[in-house]
C-alpha cells in the first residue's frame, strides 16, 4: 500500500518540513510494503524530481496558474485529485501553517479522519495508529483510523528526513480542472522582520518571561538566542503584559513547540507553559527562585539572578563559536 | 446580514489534566468549564461587525446540557440568539461535528460563520476549515488581522516567517487566532438582557466516526534534572554539559 505526501512548496522551493514528511513516508511505506508518492501543487516545478533524495518514487505535479500563492480549495482539489489516482493507505502533511489548513479541506472532501499534530505513528498489524499530543502536550492520545486513506499531520521536528544521495523521482503531470478564479486570494505575503525562523520550526528556542522585569530587557534574550542561533520565544504573562507579540507565545494558547534545546529564562512553569515545551528535547532553566516549577521539567538548572546569568551564558557560547 | 459563531466549552487551561476510568478521555471530577479561549477572539470580531453592519448573530455550539452557561455568556456578550445542539455522549471526531454543524448551520444563510482557529482540549484545529468544505464556502484560518468592505474580507493569517493578506468575499467562514482583538467582558445589563434570549435545544446525532480514540495517558515525566549550579558561575559548566552531555549545541 501506497503513502502519500504533500509537497509544500513556497516560493517555488520545496520546504523542509516537506522532507521529514517523506522520511516518516519512507518508513511507513516500508512497513506497508508500498512506494511513497509526493503530490506537489505549484505555478511551476519547484524540482520535485530531487525529492528521489529525501524518499519519494514518484511525484505527481499540479501545475496551474492559481497555485503562484497558497489556494486552499485548489491545493484540495490536487490533493484530493492524487488520492484518487493513487489509492493509498495513508496521506501525510507536515504540520505547517498550510498544511493545518489543507489537510481538514481534503479529509472533508473524502470523508475520512484526520490526526493533527502527530508524534508518532505506529504500524503494528497493518493497522496505523497515530500518537499526538492534546491538551497542548498534558496528556497523550492514541487514534486509529475506521476509513481508508488515513490523513495525519506531522508535528514540526519530530520526524526525521531521509537521504537517498542522488536518486531522482519520476514526475507526472496532475491534471486538474479549476473553474474560475481562486475564492481565497492571497493578495501579499508579508515577510517578518529579519527572516525570523517560526518557533515551531526552531532548532533552538529562548524564552523570557515575567522574571525579566519589563519588555526593554529582552535584549539580554536576543543576544543570547543570537550567539545559539536560536528563535526568541515568550511565556503567555509577557504576551499579555504587551511585552511581547502572541506569535511569540509558547504555551497552551500559543505554540506547542519540540526544539532540540529550550532555554526558560526568568519563566517559573506555569501549567499552561510547561504544556507547550515539555516535549523539547533538551531543557535548561535559569530562574531565581529554586521552588520554581520550570526546575521539574528542566534537564539543566542555574538558580540565581537572570541579569547575571544570561550575559555569562552568551559570552561563553559565543566564545565557543570563535573557536568553531 | 447574518452572522454564526461556534463556541466550544472546554477545560480550563489551568486544569490538571486527569485520565477518566474508560482510559479514553478526559476525567470531569472538579473540571472548571470555560469558553475555548479562541472562540473569544470570533465571538468578538462577530460583534464587532454586527456593531457596523447591523444584523443578527446566532451563537451555536454542541455538548451536553452545560453547553448551555457558555452560550449564555456568549448571549451576554451580544449575540441574538442561540443553538445548543445537545450531545451527551463521548465526543465526536471532527468531521462527525462538522458535519452536524453544516446541518445545523446551512439554512441560517449566514454570511460570515466563526470559529476560534482550534480548541484548547483535542487541539485538532480542524473543525473550520471541515465545515468551510462541507458548507461550500470559502475559509480563512487563523486570522490575526480582519477587515470587511464592500463584502469582501481582507483577512490575515501568520505563516512562516511572515504573514499572508487573503480576500475572501463572503458568504465564509473565518477561525480566529490570538491577537486578532481585545475581547470584552460582558456588561451587567448584557448579562441581564441574556437571561431572556432564546437558546433553542435539538438533539444532535453523532453520525459516522471518522477517527477512532484507542487510548488517553498521561505523558511519562521528564527524567528527573539537576541544579549545575548558582549564578554565573555555573555557566562554564552548564556550557559543557550541553555541548558534551546534552550534544545540543
């Protein structure tokens, strides 16, 4: 049985979410006994032959004139479109902006259930059972799918992509037909300031919270996630203090996010925040009181005053990238 | 014109999340119920076009009889009128409530349905877009920024690394982000004005399960971690253990 894998394009370039889909693809197919096929819906090919390397056999291009921005109903119509040609067991969407609003579009469409925000997903007996957080990462739940296909979206920097050093995969023509122009028209895309990496898509995250003191220290954070390469983040007490903006927020309503480090500065851990980090691989809190709630989740605690601490910390980090 | 907005009531965010005994869902025992905090963003943008554009807002939700206190606030805040599609059995998935919500939702002929982009329980953020589809309208998802003229909605929605400006014309459904507005809090001559809006009751079937919940858990705790030390002096040593121990940076 066959797996299917959006191919989110922006820009005419293929995003990497897109490759940790195909990897889990890749592994899901094996277990299935089946190829991975791509679907891409785009204005022109934004080479999806190369995907060969990153596990797909085949990939099925929508090309059309709609698709120079994201369109909702058209991509829904692609992907809707592939699944009926190809008949396979699962559908797998990277959990991005685009993906979280296309694939319930295509679930409604065929009729079959959708797991969104999936960490894991299982294959015993050749019946696939998904795992994904809910309750922003309080609790865990595991869903199975009565219909076939199944349509899972992956959670960001969970899965791991594949490499098929220089495998090319063959690429067909989707056609489509679209009546008239789209209904959803993407006028602009607004950059963010600087090129900002999204906090779900970070390999390193730095938060602030309350403990420091007023919006104007968050320099101190910015230097720090400067020198680690890292995204600025926010428990929901600065956001709401106006400190920060709400894409900023890592939490229970803001983002749920799995980065290899996290590090909670001036942040104690309530409920809400440890919800949306608890899953990062590697925690470190820096926090003055040592009863703070944040040093139950954190791998590597420092107590002590946060003024002080940050700066050291950039200093040594940044030391070390002179050595690198 | 007329105006929908679906409210779902959930756990508070505060809650300690405990496993019921069918090992499937969420325990009630001294759950604090609230609205989805999301839906307070749709609830709020709905009124504000109500307040410039005149017309009727309709507030609708499904669950059990306690579904009834959230859509009275919302009926305080300002909505017309309500829909309580009453289920008491376990949740449904979201396709299944999406489609008794396009059931219920279709002959109000609404030109604008709201939704909060997902609900803090299952965080399926699925339902708007399902209902777009099965209604037939167009969706925009996860607005940050919304303006109406002319019956079109220029509407923004945060992306990767930037942000996209939709235009939608209605009739469509849009789900509401944080950040979108200030909700307000309900007057008490709203909260009294509530008392003798009409909330009208129907049963709602659950329909055809499209995904199926084997299990609820709690997620194993973090391995207990360690103190490396206070103040800057523990920084040398805090790098190390994260380049070497940790090989995260």
């Amino acid at each position: 049985m066959s797996v299917l894998v959006f191919i989110e394009q922006r820009d005419g370039r293929v995003r990497p979410v897109s490759r940790e889909a195909l990897g889990e693809a890749t592994r899901l197919a094996a277990a299935l006994g089946g190829p991975v096929v791509g679907v891409c819906a785009a204005a022109s090919d934004p080479d999806v032959a190369a995907l060969g390397e990153a596990g797909a056999e085949r990939v099925l291009l929508a090309a059309h004139a709609r698709f120079a921005h994201y369109d909702g109903e058209g991509y829904a119509a692609a992907v809707e479109a592939a699944v009926r040609l190809v008949q396979p067991r699962a559908v797998l969407f990277a959990g991005s902006a685009m993906g979280k609003d296309l694939a319930p579009r295509v679930a409604a469409r065929l009729g079959v259930g959708l797991a969104s925000d999936c960490t894991h997903v299982d294959t015993a007996g050749g019946d696939l059972t998904a795992t994904r957080p809910i309750f922003a990462g309080k609790a865990v739940q595991k869903v199975r799918f009565p219909k076939s296909p199944a349509l899972l979206l992956l959670r960001p920097k969970i899965f791991a992509a594949v490499s098929k050093g220089g495998t090319r995969a063959t690429v067909e023509p989707l056609a489509l037909e679209l009546s008239g122009p789209a209904r959803e028209r993407v006028l602009r895309v607004a950059a963010a300031a600087g090129g900002k990496v999204d906090l779900t898509e970070s390999e390193i995250i730095v938060s602030g919270g309350r403990g420091l003191k007023g919006p104007e220290h968050f320099a101190i954070i910015e230097e720090l996630a400067k020198s680690l390469g890292a995204t600025v983040g926010a428990s929901r007490a600065v956001v709401d203090a106006g400190w920060r903006p709400h894409h900023d927020q890592v939490g229970q309503t803001g983002k749920t996010v799995s980065p290899k480090l996290y590090v909670a500065v001036g942040i104690s851990g309530a409920i809400q925040h440890l919800a949306g980090m608890s899953s990062s691989r590697c925690i470190v809190a820096i926090n003055k009181d040592p009863e703070a709630p944040i040093f139950k989740v954190a791998d590597y605690g420092v107590v002590g005053d946060l003024f002080e601490i940050v700066p050291a910390l950039t200093a040594e980090v940044e030391k070390l990238n002179a050595h690198a | 014109m007329i105006q929908v907005v679906c409210i779902k009531q959930v756990a508070d965010t505060e809650t300690r999340v405990k496993v019921a005994a069918d090992g499937k869902s969420l325990d009630p025992a001294g759950v604090t119920w609230i609205v989805n905090p999301y839906d307070e963003f749709a609830v709020e943008q709905a009124l504000r076009v109500k307040e410039k554009d005149g017309g009727e807002l309709i507030a609708v939700s499904l669950g059990p009889a306690g579904v009834q206190t959230a859509l009275r606030g919302v009926l305080a805040l300002g909505a017309d009128r309500a829909v309580h599609l009453r289920h008491d059995g376990p949740a449904l998935d979201a396709l299944a409530l999406s489609r008794v919500l396009a059931e219920a939702i279709q002959p109000l002929g609404a030109s604008l349905v709201w939704l909060g982009k997902q609900a803090v329980d299952d965080d399926a953020a699925q339902v708007g877009p399902m209902l777009a589809t099965l209604l037939g309208l167009p969706c925009v998802s996860v607005a940050a920024a919304f303006d109406l003229a002319d019956g079109t909605a220029t509407v923004e929605r945060e992306i990767e690394g930037g942000r996209e400006v939709i235009a939608v014309a209605l009739p469509a459904v849009i789900t509401t982000d944080k950040g979108l507005n200030e909700p307000r809090y309900a007057s008490l001559k709203g909260i009294m004005a509530a008392k003798k809006k009409p909330i009208e009751e129907r049963p709602a079937a659950g329909g055809e399960a499209t995904l199926e919940v084997v299990s609820m858990s709690l997620p194993p705790p973090r391995g207990a971690g360690r103190i490396v030390g206070e103040g800057p002096a523990a920084v040398p040593e805090l790098v190390r253990l994260l380049r070497e121990e940790a090989r995260v940076i």
